[in-house]
C-alpha cells in the first residue's frame, strides 16, 4: 500500500512538472516574440530625434591655450647674420704616414697606378647643403626670430630706439604676441576672401595691462577681416600688468596680420 | 573642413622719436611661430640647517613643480638637463649654463627656504636668462608658519605669481578649491578639496544622499541638493560658518542649483508643477519665477558666467536631452546639439564656451561612449576633449578657463579627473571611494 501511494504522488509530480516547464517556455517564448515584434519602446520615445549631421569640426586653436608651436622652417633664408655662431671646423691634420720599407707594399702600389680598362669613377662630391656658413646663419628660432607656415612668411624683431621696453622686457612682448594669437577667431573673417592685403592695429597697454585705444591703422580693404583684428585685441581684459621697474605708464603696440588661406 | 588658412603677424621694435621720448612702442603680432616658454625650476635650497627643513623643502619643490607643469602654459625642462650647481639667489647664477643646451631654458624660477624658530622664508626669483642686462621678471618673499600646510600654500602663491606674469594675467588656480560628492563614508556626502587632490575632507554628514555639490562665486556658500523628509530639495551650507544654513523648501524634485555669477540669483530644476522645469529664484529662496514651460524635462540649468545673461540646460523636449541655451527671461530658445544623447552643460568663465558629456551615438547597438566635448557657442563648432573610453561626466571648469575637472569611469569605479581645456595633460585626482560631480570654485 504504502509503496502504491509512493508511486501514485511520484506521478502527480510528474505531471505538474511538464505543466510547469511547458508554461515556462511559454513565457520564454513570448518575451522573445515580444522582443522581435515592438520596436524598441523607450529608445525609440527617446531617439526618434536622431536625424541630422554633425555640426562641424573646428580646432582646438579656438580653444584659448596656447598654439601648436610652429617650428621655423627655414632660418636661412633671411640675411641677417646669425646670433648662433657656427665657427669654421678646423682643419685637421693628418699624420702623415710613413711609407713602411716593404718590397710587397711597394708591389701593391705599383697594381694600383697601373691603369685599368674601367673608367675612373667620379668622386660624389658632398653638397653640404645644410651647412651654416660662419657668420651667414639666421636668426635663432624661436619665439623671437623669423618664421614661417603654409608658404606665407612673416618676422619680426625687436629694435632699440630711445625707448628699450623690447629688449628688458622680451617676455612681455611675447605675452602680447602669445594673448592676441589666442583670441583671434579665424571664423570671424568672410569665408570668402582668400588673401587679403597685410591691416595694421595699433593700441596701448596699460599701467594694469588692459588694452586701449585700439584702432585700425592701416585697412586691409576688408571689413571683416579689420574687425576680426580688431575684436582679438578688445576680447582681451588684460595682458597682465606691466613690469613692475618699468617707469612708463603705457606701452603702444603695432600689430600687422596677413590673411591668407 | 580642407581649407587651409595661414595668417601671419611680425614684431618690431620700439621706438621713440624724439617727440615721444617717454612712449614706448612694441610692434608685434600673433599666431604662428609661439612656443610654450622652456621654464626651468631647480629645486629650492636650504638657507638654514634646521632638521625640519629638508622635509618641508620637498613640499615645497614638489608642490611648485606641479602648480607650474599643471598651468599648461610651460614646457618644463626636465631636472636631468640641468647644471650640477643650481642657484639658491641671484648672485649664483650662471646664465650661460641655463640658457644654452642641454637646458636650453628661457626662464629660470629658482630661491631658497630657511626656517628660523616657527616661521619659514622663502625667497623666490624668477629671471629671464637669455636676457642678461635685465634678467629679473619676478622677486618675491614669502613668510609664513613652518608647517607643510603652509608651505604647500605659499608654494601655490609664488607658482600663481609666475603664471600671472608669463601667462598674460592669467589668474593662478594654486589656491582654488573642488567641491565634489564622495561615497567614501558610507554616504554619499559632499567634500572638498584642493585643486591638486590635496586635503580631502568632508563638509556634510547628513547621512541621506547629497549631490550637484555648487560653490557661489564669492565661495562664501555651497548649495546642493539633497534628498530629505520631503523630498529632493535644495540645501545650503556655510563655509563660513562650517554649519548648514536654512534655506526653503519647495516640495517636488528640486535638483542641480546653479549660481548666477553675481551670485545673486539661483537656478534650478524642480518638479514642483509635475513636470521637471527651470526655475530662477533670489540667493536667499525668495522671488521663484519659473521661466520653462515645456512638455519633457528640464533640468541643469547653468549661467553665462561672463554676461549672466543667458542660461545653458538640458531639455528632453525633444526625445533624447540636449543642450539647449536661452536668455535669463526665458526667452530666445536655442538648440545646441543636434544629435545622442547630452548632458551637463558647463559654461566657460570667458562666456565663449560650454563644457558637456554627450553620447553622440545612442540607442541599442550604436558605438556610443561617453565623453567631454567643448562648444563654441556663436559658431556652435565643437571639439571632443576625451577619447579613453570609460563614462565621462560632469564637467566645470576653473577660473582661468584653461582647465575642466570632471568624472570618469575609465579606471573602474567613478573618480574625479582633470585635464586642460584642450584635452591634454588627463590626471587622477582622486581614489578612495567613489567620487562624483565635481565643481570648481570661482576663485
């Protein structure tokens, strides 16, 4: 008896198994139908604006950090004598060797000066080309010297007159040329114009460092490329302010541009 | 975009014509052909032979070292080109030795450290030395207690210094702070620490949870938002005091407040009508004006921090949140992203730029990551500033615009990163924890 009923629970068991698996795979199955059918619910709600290109790219130029340097490529081709001396290589002497008394030394030399049916090969004569001539270098590169990009090429200098703020105070120079370079926005010019003529601002530095009296002084006949040049210097709030030992109370700075592209 | 575009500017000269025998003239020009400056920074000297101060000396140096290479603004001559005899005052240097190679530098910050009972003294210069005749640009004096603390600080203001000068007025970052959230404790509570990770510590121990951490311009006040008894709503903490100071509640989800940049006024989003909107209210928690009504939410809400004029946030309005801009009023709504999926604005201290976390590729299967990227707001032109991979989120920016903190997952769990608004130079800040939105101080 008791192993009957053993039996007979062992197979109501059973039974509820296969009911139970069965509707398990229903379920399975009809999140997989579900999940072929409908589009994806929320992502569609969310992403239905997908459309569109991008807008652009731009270069982390207009990002205000300093720009990529540009090395000088060329520092020859200027004819200012170079603040980097290269010194003439001396001439080196070699000992002179001393023929060793030898009768198969002297058989060996004789082969050689015998002539031969080839022809005499040509020495390649080594152009050195990149050699610095003493005394005809260019200017060190660098910030202060020429450089020059994209076949267009510009200069600059600092020259004593009277006044000496160029020469003290080098590092600020730089600064200025460093903080407008920044805050140039190339975008600001009409795509259209390829080359322009070169414009010229000029403007004061003050005692604190801010910008004043900034002017176009020379047009480059193009509006928007004057305005461009303009807005560089009036975006700037301060160059920081001056040396502390310099006696003047301004400085006056001269800019030119070249536009091209 | 193929075209190529090359300008070129010169520098000349000055000169003073006899009628303007006191103008000096500079003729310059920008762009092409600037280099970061070569700096060199030998380490500091001993001035006395107090036993403490070979420790606090290495505070010093180490500290001045990382202010200088985390400005950007350097090329930092590494210390193994450097001369045998590195100078402690002016009278030891050897420009030659400093300006030729190997160091080939342009500047030279060089000093001393001396401690005489509790005080210590340091003597800072900074010289130009490929200028011989006048190579002094800085000189300074420092006198504070003889504790690492200290030191590290006046550490900070003499690399501050150096970057003002050489950097155009560039406002240093040595001395700023981050506020950010950390689940360090058990809790994500709001902390704060130096710009460099250094001195991390709690502010709140309210033992809920406390996100969108925001500094007010004067640094005075910290609001953030919290959940509480009724809710999410907006908290503000004292720094002054060191102690929560009350504030209104407003019911509904109130999030991310924001700092007008006269501190003034207080941003935010709350859900207080039902649906997630922007909300501009006085510092203090009185006059709330709501100034979106749109279906879809909207929430981070940041201002203009040069005009205080505008307000950038994100809007789903359209499906997917994007960045959209608008005048402080409400009106004038712009779009500024046209696709995936973006959040987080951050606006720039110049005004020209906002800071956000955008998955420009989202949906199931699209290869989208998330990362920072930088959008000119006039010409809505944008760069991607990270590209390692992880989820990159929360972005703000420093005071001098030349550097953003933000949060990644790129090394495991969230951690609080920065880098140069460029991209470059990408640093760890943080490790213990997991630590979240962070926000830079406005000074």
């Amino acid at each position: 008896m008791a192993a009957a009923e053993i039996f007979f629970e062992h197979e109501r068991w059973g039974r509820n198994l296969a009911w139970s698996a069965g509707f398990h795979l229903a379920v399975a199955a009809s999140i997989l139908v579900y999940t072929v059918i409908a589009p994806g619910g929320r992502g569609e709600g969310w992403g239905s604006g997908g459309g569109g290109d991008a807008i652009g790219v731009t270069l982390v130029s207009t990002v205000p950090l300093p720009a990529n340097p540009v090395q000088t490529q060329n520092v020859l081709a200027n004819e200012s004598k170079g603040l980097s001396q290269s010194l003439p290589k001396p001439e080196v002497k070699e000992p002179e060797a001393i023929p060793i008394p030898d009768t198969n030394a002297k058989k060996k030399a004789k082969a050689e000066t015998t002539p031969t049916h080839q022809k005499p090969q040509p020495e390649p004569v080594e152009e050195a080309n990149n050699v610095v001539p003493f005394g005809q270098g260019g200017p060190v590169s660098g910030p202060y010297g020429v450089f020059s990009a994209g076949g267009a090429k510009g200069g600059f200098g600092v020259t004593g007159g009277g006044g000496d703020f160029g020469t003290r105070y080098a590092w600020y120079v730089r600064v200025v040329q460093q903080k407008v370079s920044e805050n140039w926005l190339k975008y600001e010019v009409d795509p259209r114009i390829t080359e322009a003529q070169r414009v010229y601002i000029t403007f004061d530095v003050l005692r604190d460092g801010r910008p004043a009296s900034v002017q176009v002084e020379q047009s480059s006949g193009v509006p928007s490329l004057d305005q461009s040049a303009v807005r560089a210097i009036q975006r700037i709030d301060t160059f920081g302010p001056l040396p502390s030992d310099y006696s003047g109370n301004k400085v006056s700075v001269e800019f030119w541009f070249d536009y091209k592209r | 975009m193929k075209l190529f575009l090359s300008w070129i500017i010169a520098i000349l000269l000055l000169l003073s014509l006899p009628t303007w025998a006191q103008q000096d003239w500079i003729r310059t020009g920008t762009g092409l052909g600037v280099e970061k400056v070569r700096l060199a920074v030998p380490d500091f000297k001993a001035s006395t032979q107090d036993p403490k101060t070979p420790e606090l000396l290495k505070v010093f140096n180490d500290t001045l070292w990382n202010d200088l290479d985390n400005a950007g603004i350097f090329d930092m001559v590494s210390k193994s080109f450097y001369p045998v005899e590195v100078p402690g005052a002016p009278p030891d240097v050897k420009f030659e030795a400093w300006s030729s190679q190997p160091p080939n530098a342009s500047m030279l910050a060089f000093g001393n450290l001396g401690i005489s009972g509790a005080n210590a003294t340091v003597q800072g210069w900074l010289y130009d030395v490929k200028n011989v005749t006048s190579p002094q640009v800085l000189g300074k004096q420092y006198q504070d207690a003889a504790t690492s603390d200290a030191v590290r600080t006046i550490a900070h203001k003499f690399a501050d210094e150096i970057i003002f000068r050489l950097g155009g007025g560039i406002p240093g970052i040595a001395e700023s702070k981050i506020f950010f959230v950390s689940s360090r404790s058990g809790h994500k509570e709001i902390w704060a620490m130096d710009y460099d990770g250094a001195n991390q510590h709690a502010l709140t121990h309210l033992g809920s949870i406390s996100l969108s951490p925001r500094i007010s311009p004067d640094g005075s006040r910290l609001a953030f938002s919290s959940l509480t008894k009724t809710g999410w709503e907006i908290l503000m903490y004292s720094l002054d005091l060191d102690r929560m100071v009350t504030f209104p509640k407003f019911g509904g989800t109130n999030l991310s407040p924001a700092w007008s940049a006269d501190g003034t006024k207080l941003a935010f989003s709350s859900s207080r009508s039902g649906d997630s909107e922007i909300y501009v209210m006085d510092s203090s928690g009185a006059n709330l004006k709501r100034i979106t009504s749109f279906k879809g939410p909207d929430v981070s809400p940041v201002w203009n921090r040069k005009t205080g004029a505008q307000i950038a946030w994100v809007s789903g309005r359209s499906g997917l949140p994007q960045i959209y801009t608008m005048e402080a009023d409400g009106t004038n709504v712009q779009r500024l992203t046209d696709e995936g999926y973006a959040v987080s604005p951050a606006w720039s201290p110049n005004g020209q730029f906002l800071v956000f976390s955008w998955i420009r590729h989202y949906g199931p299967g699209a290869p989208g990551a998330q990362d920072i990227y930088i959008m000119d707001i006039v010409s809505k032109q944008w760069v991607q500033l990270t590209h390692d991979g992880g989820r990159n989120d929360f972005p703000s920016w420093s005071h001098d615009g030349r550097h953003i903190i933000f949060q990644s997952s790129r090394a495991g769990g969230e951690q609080i990163w920065t880098m140069l608004a460029d991209g470059t130079n990408q640093k760890r800040l943080t490790t213990a924890g997991s630590n979240t939105q962070p926000n830079w101080s406005w000074k």
